[in-house]
C-alpha cells in the first residue's frame, strides 16, 4: 500500500511538473508574441520601436466577442462606435472629421492584403468579420505611413485568419441575428490549403420615444430603426514556402440606421451595399544577399446607397418656404460607386550585417472608376421645374442648381496612379538598444510628392530586460481621398472636392515605458503628442461652394495605461486607461473645441477565468465618458453621457472538440447612446428639451457552437 502511494504520488508530481512547464512554455509564448505590422521583419512586440498591440482570437472568444470592431474597441486610446448612418467608426487617439462621413485613415489589411476603398479611404466593411475566422489581431497605433503607405494615417491593424484549423461555428441570439461559417485547412505534399467562410445576418430594430421629433401621427411605418443586416464572405489561400496565392470576397447589405440626416426614413426599402473582392500572389526569392519579396494583385470594391432623406410629409409642410411647391413624394438619394486597383510591390530584406537588418522596397498601384452616378428625386424635381419655382428659396438657391444638371458622384474619368519608395532599418545599437529608422516617398499622378519617415529607439534595462523605454518620431502625409478631390456638387451637403485640395500631414511623437518583472506582470505607459496640419474637413453649408478643403491645425495629445496579469493559465486580467486631449478647428462658427462625438476618457478592462480545460468565463467592462456635441449643427454645448457596459461570457466543452459560448451583452441593462452629428433626436422633460445621441442597445444575448474536427 506504502509503495502504491508513493508510486501515485510521484505520478502526481510529474503531471504538476509537466503542466507547470507547458504553463511556462505557454506564457513565455504570450510574453515574447512577435509581430510584423510595425516593419518588414518580425521582432518581439515589447521591443520593436513602435507602439504595437495584438489580441489573440482565443481570448477574444473566450470573451465572447464577436467581430472584429468589437476586439478593436479593446485597445487603449481606440474608440469604436457606429454612426447614425449604421457604419462602424474607428477613432485612434481622438481624431475624427466630423462632417466627413468616410475616410476613416486607418490603414486595415486581412492577412497583410489591404482592403480599404481608395475612393472613400474607409475600411468599416470589414469590421464585421466573425472572431471564428480570426488568430489575432495587430494594431499599430501613431502614423504608419512608412510601412504601409497612404491610408495608415492615425494607425495600420492587420487581421490575421486562422491558417491551421478545421472548424465549424453557428450562432443565433438577440434581434433574430444568425451566423453560420468555418474554417478548413490540409497540406498536401508541401502544399498548404486554407478556406474559409461565413454567413450572418439579423432583423434588428429599435422603437423610438414617442416624443421623437421626425415622426409625427402621419409618419408612414412604424417608428423604429432598420437595421437590418445579411453578410457573407469567403477566403481561399494555397501556398508552399515561398509561393502564396490568396482570394477573398465579401458582400454586405445593411439598412439606414437613423439615416444619414439622423432622421427615420419613410420606407425600409432603403440601405447599402458594400462588395469587396481580393487577389494576390506572392513570392519570396532567398538570395544570397537575403530574401527578394514581391507581390501584385487586384482590389475591387463596390458600394450603392439607397436613401430617403426626406419624406414627402415633410417636403409639403415646408413646401412654400423650400421652394418645392408642387413636390408630393419623397426626397431620394441614390449613390452608386465602383473602383478597380491593380499593384505589384517588390521588397529585398537584406542579410544582417553590421547589426543592421535593412529592407528596401517600390511599388505601383493604380486605381481607375469603373461606375459613378448619383442621382436625386429632389434635383430631378428642381431641374424640371426651374421655369416655374422660385429660385431664391431656401435648396432651390444652393450652388449647384446655378450649373447644368449631372448624375456623377465623383467626376468622370478619374483614376490615380501612385508610386513608391521605402526603405526601413533596424540597427542594434547594443545588446539591448535597437534603433529603428524608416522613410517612404509616395508620387501619385494628381498629387505632389509625399514624405513620411519616422525615427524610434527602444532599450532594454538591466539583464533581465524588465524595464524597457521606447521614444518614437514620425511624420506622415496623407492625400485626398478621391471622394474628397473629385466629388461632384450635389444638393443639400453633397459636397464638391476641389483639385487645390492639398495634403494632409501628421507630425507625432511618442514616449513609452513598459515595466515587466516577470512572466506574470506587464505594466506600460505611453505617452503622445501629435499635430495635423492641412486638416481635410467638408463645411457642411449647402448654401456655399466650398465643399471640402484644408483647414488649421488640429492637436492631440494623451497618455495611454495598461496593465496585464497572468499568474497561469487560469487567469488572465487586463486593464487600460486612456485620457486625450484633441483640438478641433470649427468648419462652421471657425471656434476651437474639444474634438466633438469621441470620449476623452476611457476605461476598459476584460478578465478571463478557467478553473478547468472543459469551462473558462469572460467579462469585460468598458466606460466611455461623455461627449461634447458637434457646435458646428447646433452651436449649443450639449453632451453625450458616459456610456457603460459589462459583458460576460460562458464558454464549456460539451464534448471533445465541441464548445458552447453564451454571451450576455449589456448586462445592465444601460441604454448606449451613441454620439451623432445631427443630433435631430430631441427629448423632451419636464418642458425642457435635450439631446442624448442615438440609441444603440439594451441588454442582448447571442449563444455560438463550435465544432473542431
């Protein structure tokens, strides 16, 4: 009997020894996560001279996130919202154009392939990318101009997919939404295969108050939002060790939310349409000198939005005093664009030598239209009518009714042609220096030259590298969107791009220290300061022709906590902090204000529990403090209050394999409101009105199988 104890308790041992050393293993892993947003070569995330995050997919889903924006809104100084009009809005360190509702100037790539329309400069279509497809996530915050060129302005996020698993997820929950998708990979005779693809969609709508001011007894459907939403996409990769081919698609549509002018539109039968294809090959060439990089692919992205401004109700009531007497239907915008890219980049990654790790690289994309219309019931009714209405009223006075009417949305004929060049080094100064030195030139055919370059430094303290200091400069050039430079004048806000436009610049620094005794803790503190210069913003005044153009310096500047504990693999905690300061240049009244709709405070915090390998539980809390009302509309100091919500998650293992998620959204119950620009939506108490921003949810659910095989 002694001896069978003594046998057991040696087994026992060595099981605690071996799950002791995998857990070390695993979290040396989680500690020295490499990254290669921020250059050409992969390095440790805490020791590259950028200012780097990833998230994993397994813990995101082990917090029952379920797409992409929502893992972003995670990250210290990112804010994630959608807008009145139903389109996800990313926001690093405060800075937002308020009255432009597109180029959102986040650079985001899926498995490195950039996905961004080069019409709009907006990504917010892929937002909705199911956590099931996803690895991890890479964020680089600060200018990223440098690595990936325009586009990545306020920061550049890579979505990694899954490339080694066999998995199938389903899911359903709150507002009849649904998903259903997997993921499927094999190799074959040095060939590896990777698929995957997905289906969701839902019915969601939300009732408004009663005292809503856009709907009156004759409003003609029910007074609630159409968000109603069906996505699919799908994504095919073949690759052995130098060659790589991949394609993706993806093809959404989605309702008006509370409409572009935030009020409710009289039909449902409105909405948009995003579509996005993929192709690329690449080809990595060892050469004696390093590695020969190229790849060359084609980028299409369509997007039609079908809306209905104002409903003919309130067309007639104000009949006399618009100058559309005689207009008995509502007023309806249709918006159709098309673009095509084609591009070829080569990169040679040179040997090290003399402690430097140098990469050079050129480029060519160009971008051409394939389809731009845009047509209006109101300028048809205008131009039809000219003969007889009075033209000193209100819309039938704007600008654009003094030239011939047109149907183009962006002048026809327009396309850009850009080149490049980039050169990004790594020098180790010292054992535990490593300095960082990029630059990259941009010519695009309608534009001057751009510049972009930044210098970074990050040193490792003492021999157990647990202090690790990082200063970074940078600078990027941003030009317009063709959106911003080629628009065609339109009534009621469509604005035109003038061919002066100049473009956009960003000087940035930052100042990093990050704290890491050991395995279990990691504390880091960043600081930041930035000025953009040549602001491009839209005065959003259809009653002048200036449309879009370059406005005075904005700034930003803030400071970013964050904090991770990870004692073993039970537990897993982490919190951040964010406060930040930005200045906004008014379009309209030519004020300074705090940068209107984004919180200057953020609190996040998410914490993960696994007792055991079959049951692990998440919860993540975020507040977001009030926001400040865009003066330009209003010109009335009115403010959004914090918005706070906690999520938990259950994740167990039915059987081998085979996991059950249950999310509960909002457990608060806490009405999210979210900020807008029209604040069109007033409240009334007590005889005294108010705006509060949209409403966005209350308490919702969403339940996710998943199936390994």
């Amino acid at each position: 009997m002694k001896h069978r104890q003594t046998t057991q308790s040696f087994a026992a041992a060595m099981l605690l020894t071996t799950m002791v050393a995998n857990a070390a293993d695993t979290l040396e892993q989680i500690l020295d996560e490499t990254t290669q947003i921020a250059t050409k070569t992969k390095l440790n995330v805490d020791y590259v001279p950028s200012v780097v995050s990833v998230l994993r997919g397994s813990d995101m889903r082990a917090l029952g996130v379920q797409k992409v924006s929502d893992a972003l809104s995670l990250i210290p100084g990112v804010q994630v919202f959608i807008n009145q009009f139903g389109q996800p809005t990313t926001v690093f360190r405060g800075y937002r154009n308020p009255n432009a509702d597109k180029s959102d100037k986040v650079k985001i790539l899926i498995d490195g392939v950039a996905v961004g329309s080069e019409v709009s400069g907006s990504s917010s279509f892929v937002m909705d990318l199911p956590i099931e497809l996803i690895d991890r996530i890479e964020v680089l915050r600060g200018p990223s101009s440098t690595v990936y060129g325009t586009g990545a302005f306020y920061g550049a996020v890579n979505i990694i997919t899954k490339s080694a698993n066999n998995e199938l997820f389903v899911g359903g929950g709150s507002w009849y939404s649904k998903k259903i998708g997997g993921v499927f990979s094999t190799t074959k005779n040095g060939i590896s295969y990777l698929a995957d693809g997905y289906y969701q969609g839902g019915q969601r709508k939300l009732y408004l108050d009663s005292t809503y001011v856009d709907g009156p007894a004759t409003f003609p459907r029910e007074r609630r939002t159409n968000e109603a939403f069906d996505d699919f996409g799908a994504g095919f990769t073949i690759k052995n060790e130098n060659l790589a081919w991949s394609t993706r698609v993806k093809k959404s549509w989605q309702g008006n939310y509370y409409g572009l002018e935030e009020r409710l539109e009289p039909t449902e039968d409105t909405g948009q349409t995003n579509q996005l294809f993929t192709t690329e090959i690449s080809y990595n060439k060892p050469l004696v000198s390093g590695v020969l990089s190229g790849k060359f692919g084609i980028k299409d992205y369509a997007y039609r939005l079908n809306e209905a401004p104002r409903p003919k109700y309130w067309i007639e009531a104000r009949a006399s005093g618009s100058g559309l007497v005689g207009m008995h239907e509502d007023a309806t915008v249709e918006i159709k664009y098309a673009e095509t890219t084609y591009y070829a980049e080569a990169t040679h990654r040179f040997n090290k030598f003399l402690d430097n790790e140098l990469s050079v690289g050129a480029g060519i994309a160009t971008t051409a239209l394939r389809q731009s219309s845009f047509h209006s019931s109101v300028e048809d009714f205008v131009f039809t009518n000219m003969a007889t209405l009075d033209m000193t009223k209100d819309i039938t006075h704007e600008p654009m009714f003094d030239v011939p009417q047109n149907n183009y949305y962006i002048k026809d004929g327009t396309h850009r042609t850009t080149g490049s060049f980039f050169i990004d080094n790594i020098y180790k100064l010292s054992e535990g220096t490593d300095i960082i030195v990029g630059a990259r030139i941009d010519k695009h055919d309608d534009m001057d030259m751009q510049y972009n370059a930044r210098v970074g430094v990050a040193t490792r303290w003492f021999d157990d590298s647990s202090v690790i200091t990082k200063l970074i400069a940078s600078t990027g050039s941003r030009a317009p969107t063709l959106i911003e430079k080629y628009a065609v004048t339109h009534y009621n806000e469509w604005a035109a791009g003038p061919a002066s436009l100049k473009q956009e610049q960003l000087r940035s620094l930052d100042a990093m220290l990050i704290y890491r005794p050991n395995g279990t803790h990691r504390l880091s503190f960043n600081g930041y300061y930035s000025e953009l210069s040549n602001v491009i913003d839209m005065e959003n005044d259809p009653y002048t022709p200036i449309g879009f153009t370059n406005y005075p310096k904005r700034f930003s500047k803030g400071v970013e906590l964050e904090y991770t504990f990870t004692p073993n693999l039970a537990h897993k905690l982490s919190l951040n902090a964010s406060f930040n300061k930005t200045t906004y240049y008014s379009t309209d009244s030519f004020n300074t204000q705090s940068m209107p709709d984004i919180s200057p405070i953020m609190y996040k915090a998410w914490y993960i529990y696994a007792p055991t390998n079959y049951l692990s539980f998440g919860i993540k809390h975020l507040h977001y403090s009030s926001t400040t009302q865009n003066q330009d509309e209003r010109r009335i100091d009115t403010t959004i209050p914090a918005n706070v919500t906690t999520d938990i998650n259950i994740n167990w293992q039915l059987a081998p394999k085979t996991e059950i998620a249950f999310a509960i959204n909002n457990i608060q119950n806490n009405t999210i409101r979210m900020p807008s620009y029209y604040y069109t939506n007033y409240l009334y108490k007590n005889g005294v009105s108010f705006n509060d921003g949209t409403v966005r949810e209350g308490r919702n659910f969403f339940l996710t199988l998943r199936k390994s095989f």
